[in-house]
C-alpha cells in the first residue's frame, strides 16, 4: 500500500469507533514489541475524551476511506504540546506515511500557538527514533514519568 491521491489526514473525535480501533492496533502492536509488554492505563493514560480542541486533537490517516494511520497533539503548558500515539499500520509503513501525520500534527500544534512539540518513545521502536531525528527533533532530559519511555525529544515549532 503506498499513500496517493487517495490519502487524508483529518481531525476527527478519538473516541469515534476508528480511532478507537487505530488505538487497540496501536496498543497491541506495543504490548508485542515492549519488552516488559504495554498496559495503557499505567501512568502514561491516553484519555480520548481529553483529545478535543483546544486541549487536544486527534488525526486519523486513511487510505481509501480506512484508516490506516493515527496520531494525538496534547497540550502540556504554556507554549508546549506533546504528539503522543503515533502509529502506522504495517501494511503502510516505509511509505512516507508517518512523516506525513507528523507534519500534520505539528501543522496543528503551530496553528494552536505552541512553540514547542515534545514526545517520547521507548527503546525498542528504533524507526520511530529515527524519524523523529530526521525531522528535526533533538533528545532531551526526560519531561515525564512515563514507564515506557526510554528516549525524550523536542522540536521548536
């Protein structure tokens, strides 16, 4: 699958049934690859009901009307956001497809008024690592207490 002229990326509520399906993949996909698995509800919860303008928004990626593709701006404080939940779907991956959701969030939070993006991965997820320091965003000293999260990073907007 590779994104064409069919591809959107749209705001859209998280807790309509396909962001919440894109967020059970996205779960699974961590509670597979994470050493110690991934529990959504501990510590670090993603609460969809928080993920509505002007605090949050949720995006969700489709290739042909199916979503194939989700992520979340979350406002921290003052001028800073942070992008949490970014997933592909396998089938779309090494398409360019996760850059394209994260221009679009950072579209969003620069739109918002935040100056700054964080976000935070875990040690086994080496291409999103990657990604991230392509586009831009430098390792910093850890912003959070969450369980999962082995690397912090931050990008001025």
């Amino acid at each position: 699958m590779s994104p064409s002229t069919d591809l959107t990326i749209n705001v859209e509520p998280a807790t309509q049934v396909d962001s919440q399906w894109c967020l059970l993949q996205y779960y699974k996909e961590l509670a597979a690859r994470f050493d110690e698995g991934f529990d959504p509800d501990l510590k670090n919860k993603f609460d969809p009901a928080e993920m509505e303008p002007p605090h949050g928004w949720f995006v969700i990626a489709r290739l042909a009307d199916k979503p194939v593709a989700c992520g979340a701006v979350m406002q921290l404080s003052g001028q800073s956001c942070e992008i949490k939940r970014l997933w592909v779907a396998s089938n779309a991956r090494g398409t360019g497809l996760g850059t394209k959701v994260m221009d679009h969030l950072e579209d969003i939070a620069r739109r918002a008024g935040f100056k700054k993006a964080k976000l935070d991965t875990n040690r086994t997820l080496d291409e999103a690592k990657a990604m991230y320091e392509k586009l831009g965003y430098l390792e910093i000293a850890p912003y959070n207490d969450n369980p999962y999260a082995d690397h912090w990073f931050e990008k001025t907007l």
